[in-house]
C-alpha cells in the first residue's frame, strides 16, 4: 500500500518534433520505448541514441528506489491505517 516513487517522480523528457520538454514519470520513461508528446501528440522514440543517458540515470534512479528500505512514515501509515479498511459486507 505504500507509495511508488516511480509513479510520482518525474523526469523532463525533450520532444524533437515540437522542441519542448515535457514531464513524464520514470516509471513511464523506464516501461515504454516510446512515450506520446503531451504538446504535439507525437511520438518520442526513447531507443533513440539521444535518450541513453536519460533510461541510465532513471534506470539507476529506479533501482534505487526498488531496493530502499519503507520509509518511517509508509509503515507507520501502514500500521495505523491498517484496521480502518473496510470489511467485507456479507
């Protein structure tokens, strides 16, 4: 239950159509080869030679926040929040 990093994280990814840099989340830049432009709506080839230094650091970046320790707060959160699910309705 606790909070993906990857999803939340965002890393600025150029479109060589439009020319403008656009917000996408790592776990998208790392899961995809090929994003949509959010300006254009064309498409952003991240096997391009130009984006290998951009899958290193969010591949790195990734791997990092896969193998960190919960933090204090996510398994405090856990804890406590845990008795207030919803039971199932019979």
């Amino acid at each position: 239950m606790g909070l993906d990093a990857g999803r939340v994280l965002k890393r600025s990814v150029l479109c060589p159509q439009c020319n403008e840099d656009y917000l996408f989340t790592l776990r998208a830049i790392a899961g995809n080869p090929e994003l949509k432009c959010h300006g254009c709506g064309g498409s952003i080839h991240l096997s391009d030679r130009i984006y290998e230094p951009l899958l290193s650091d969010v591949k790195t970046a990734l791997d990092e926040i896969d193998s960190a320790r919960p933090s204090f707060v996510s398994a405090h959160f856990e804890s406590t929040y845990a008795s207030c699910r919803p039971s199932r309705i019979r």
